[in-house]
C-alpha cells in the first residue's frame, strides 16, 4: 500500500486548527489502499513522528512537551524518499505527502518547495501558487492583470507611518484591514473610525509586516471549492456564510458556535451558479493552482461578483466549507481524500515526463 505522510502543526497562527484537519483527514483515509503516516511539527520547527494513540488527544505540538526519541527528518536516497528517526536511524519509505499546515511555512509554498527538492508527491498547490495565493497584495496585482474583479486596495507597512484620511479618501469607510500573509481572519478588522484604526493596525502588525487595507464590500460571502490539475480544474456546488457577527472574525469562526450559518448549496440562481464556477475556475487558472482551492467572493446586491481571495490549503475538517461542498456534489469526505492523492501523483507523472531529458 501507499504510505502517505500526513503533514500537520507548523508554527503559524493557524497551528491548532491544522491538527484539527489531519485528525480528520486520517479518520477518514481508505486505509485499505493508503498507509498514513503521521508527522507534526512543532511551534518551534522540529518534526516528529506521532503514534496514532498520541494523536487521539494531541491538542498542540511543543519540543517542551515532545520526547527527542520521536524527532524525524525527510531525505532523498537512491530515488527515495524517508522519513528518517534521528535517534535510532529506522527509515520508513513515503509515496506522498498530504500537507495540512495552514499559513506560514505550510501554504506559502515553503512546505512545497521542501517537498518538490526531495521529489516527494504532495496534495495542494505548487510553490509559485501557493505563494502567490498567500501574499494578499501579490494574489490582488496577478487577479487584476487577468481582468479578476477584486476589491480596492492600499498596501501599508510597519515602517512607513499609516495616513489614515488618504487611506479614506481611497478606500471610503468604513474599511478592512488584514495582515497580507496569515489566515484564519487573524489580525482582520473592522475599522469605523480614526480613534480605533492606530490599535488595531498595531495588532495587525504582530502578524505580519505588511497589512492591507481594504474597501468594505457590502455582499452575501459566496464560496466555492476547486479542484484538479490546472490544465482542467472542476469546480464543486456554491455555498454562503450566513454570518452573525458583524463579519467573520476568528471569533465567529472558531469560538462562537453560532458564529456563522453554513448554507449549501448557496441559494443563488441557475445562472449565478454558472457565473461563480466560471469565474472560480478562471481564478485557479490565472494563479496555476493545481490540486485544491477555495475562492471566496461577495455577491452584490446589484448580483455582480467579487472574488475576495483564494485558499490554497482551506480547512480540511468534515464539516469545512472545502469538503462539504463537493459533498453537496456527490463527492464524499473519503472519496475526496483519495481523490486528491491520486491528483498528487498525476500532477508529479506530468511534471517527470517534462524533465526526462534532464535527469539521465
């Protein structure tokens, strides 16, 4: 059987909620055609080997709290690829990796990049999408060269004084602002006024150094899951947030139970349908995804579209809006799982056959 490395933790923001998605993913993994192989990564970088017992109750993956035997890396020899413990040497070979750590060092294209130089398969987006998709400011300038409707933007960085009545006079008010490299709604806020822009700037700032400033769009949050190599991406049914806070803060995903209703399909019409898999499809094309994505968009009241942004490594729990919408489309969580493994290794026979030549 395959053996398929789990990959989860990472020391981002998001650390928690991607063990929440490998927990799931390796429930429902067809055990008779893949072996899982279970790796976390600490908040401090180091990688472990996690028995499945451990993994049971794992909340969080700390070196204070991990035993040094379990430390492994990932190495290439003669073709293959292992993972390696670094106390006793005990090798164990890997077909594919299957990498669930949400934002930094995980979906920036870092992680997939480790992956490619080893040559090791892996579900999700290559390195040049998966960075492009992470950095907001960048996501936004490749969207509009492709004639991508997006919201108005103005890019404000830790060293330069923030000129809050220009930003005003761009953008209107009330206006968003968000870190442009973190997930999860972190760091994302609301602002109304100039009395509470200069704090909570400042707590955007902890999570990255650059931060956008937004145009507030007033529209139902629609979104869609897509998937399959670039050269012929398929896009799931459309859902829509029903939010109950004021916008989709981490609160209201994460804290508040009743933070948000799940809506699939989106009550739209027919022709909306058709409209968002269209542009959804042209997004994931216009940045190369291959693999997963979620684009996310506002529908307007005048029933235009907007796409706000694209996930490339959205949450992967059975009852995130990734899964459940190509649940709505006939797909289950474990059919999809496998599915995208077998994307993995399509994705990796294609890219070999293009570098025959180069490798004898």
């Amino acid at each position: 059987m395959k053996k398929i490395a789990i990959i989860f933790g990472g020391h981002s923001s998001e650390h928690e909620v991607s063990i929440n998605s490998a927990r799931n993913i390796f429930k429902a993994m067809d055990k008779a055609k893949f072996t899982p192989v279970l790796l976390g990564v600490s908040k401090q970088g180091t990688w472990y080997s996690i028995n499945e017992k451990d993994f049971e109750t794992l909340e969080s993956i700390n070196d204070s709290k991990m035993s040094e035997s379990n430390s492994v890396t990932l190495i290439r020899s003669q073709s293959k690829v292992f993972c390696l413990n670094l106390q006793n040497q005990q090798r164990q070979e890997l077909d594919c990796a299957f990498n669930i750590i949400h934002g930094t060092n995980g979906e920036d294209g870092t992680m997939q990049g480790h992956l490619k130089i080893l040559g090791l398969p892996f579900v999700g987006c290559g390195v040049m999408s998966s960075a492009i998709a992470m950095d907001k400011e960048v996501m936004k300038i490749v969207m509009s060269a492709a004639g991508i409707p997006n919201s108005r933007w103005v890019v404000l960085k830790s060293h330069v004084p923030a000129d809050f009545d220009q930003i005003v006079k761009q953008l209107g008010l009330p206006f968003f602002i968000k870190p442009a490299n973190a997930g999860s709604s972190v760091g994302v806020h609301k602002i109304k006024s100039k009395d509470d822009f200069a704090a909570q700037l400042k707590d955007a700032f902890k999570y990255d150094h650059k931060v956008l400033a937004e145009e507030f769009i007033d529209g139902r949050e629609v979104e869609i899951s897509v998937m399959g190599l670039n050269q012929k991406p398929e896009a799931a049914v459309p859902g829509e947030l029903v939010v109950k806070h004021e916008f989709y803060s981490y609160e209201a995903k994460y804290l508040d139970p009743n933070g948000a209703e799940i809506v699939i399909p989106a009550k739209v019409t027919p022709e909306q349908t058709e409209q968002i898999r269209a542009l959804a499809v042209k997004t994931y094309e216009a940045l190369y995804c291959d693999g997963l994505t979620r684009v996310d968009f506002f529908l307007k009241k005048d029933g235009s579209l907007t796409v706000n942004e694209i996930n490339t490594l959205p949450g992967f729990t059975k009852i995130s809006m990734y899964p459940m919408m190509w649940q709505a489309k006939g797909l289950g969580y474990s059919d999809l799982i496998n599915k995208l493994i077998q994307l993995a290794f399509d994705k990796n026979d294609f890219e070999n056959k293009l570098n025959l030549d180069f490798r004898s």
